[in-house]
C-alpha cells in the first residue's frame, strides 16, 4: 500500500547535493564542494544505474573522501599560491619616500610622505642638520610617529629630489 520510497531517492540525492553547495558557498573552504561531488557522482549516479540504497550510500561515501584526499588539497595549495601578500595600510608605508616639512628638532620633525599624507617623524640615525625639503624614506611606523631616514646613496630618490 504505501509507496517504496527509494524510487525517490535521487531527489534526496539532489536536495543533499544542493545542501552541501549552500553550505560551501558560506564556508569557502572545499569541503563541502567535495561532499557534494561525492553525493552526485557517487550517490546519484549509482541511483541511475538502479543500484541497492546501500550501494548509494556507500559508493558517496567513498567518492566524496576520494575527492577530500585527492582534490581538496590541491585546489587549497594553488588558491594559496596565487594570494601573495600585498602590504597594505601601515604596513605598506614602510620604504615609501618622504619630504621633511619642519626641521627636526632633537631628532623630531614633520614629513610629507609620497602618497601625500602628513606625519610626525622621528630621525634613526640622529643627524640634526637635515634641512626642510630633504628627501627621506620611511623605515617604521611607531603609532602615530613614522621613522625615517637618509635614503641609500645607490636609490632612485636621491635621482629625483
């Protein structure tokens, strides 16, 4: 009288499949992509071929930790070789030019870095004597304070200033 339900069982192939799409597509991490892929090559595709319940659940199973083990890490290894690390924000001031605007008094000043921001500055190398319109470059950002000093003789900004 009632129906044999495994005649349906490829919807909840699909329903699970999509599941795990929605829940990669939240954690970016290919797990879940790779579940999915076991779930419609192996639960799915073995219920197209009219296999037992049981063969389906088992040949997912081993689909999706084939692909956990195989593809996984080497869809992870080639995003993380391609993401390279670009300095940004105050990490990135570091090695930029400057110009000094106010004449260092006991080793502190005011420059105008290359991207046209202002800050307070601090000499490393103490020299005194480092007139307005100097060029300097930025070695460090202590707070609100950048380090500076001379550039190296061999630079392209001794060629510009």
């Amino acid at each position: 009288m009632l129906p044999d339900l495994t005649q349906y069982l490829w919807i909840a192939w699909l329903v699970l499949a999509l599941i795990f799409v929605i829940v990669e597509l939240l954690t970016l991490e290919f797990t879940f992509l790779m579940l999915a892929g076991g779930t419609l090559i192996g639960g799915l595709g073995t219920n197209l071929l009219s296999a037992p319940w049981w063969l389906q659940v088992a040949a997912a199973a081993a689909v999706s930790a084939l692909l956990l083990f195989t593809i996984r890490p080497l869809l992870l290894r080639a995003l993380r070789r391609s993401s390279q690390h670009i300095p940004t924000n105050v990490d990135a001031l570091a090695g930029l030019g400057a110009r000094v605007l106010v004449p260092f008094v006991d080793g502190a000043g005011a420059v105008k870095l290359d991207n046209g921001e202002t800050w307070t500055a601090r000499l490393v190398d103490d020299r005194a004597d480092v007139p307005v319109g100097s060029r300097l470059v930025v070695r460090a950002v202590r707070g609100a304070t950048v380090e500076v000093t001379s550039p190296a003789p061999d630079t392209k900004e001794n060629a510009r200033g």
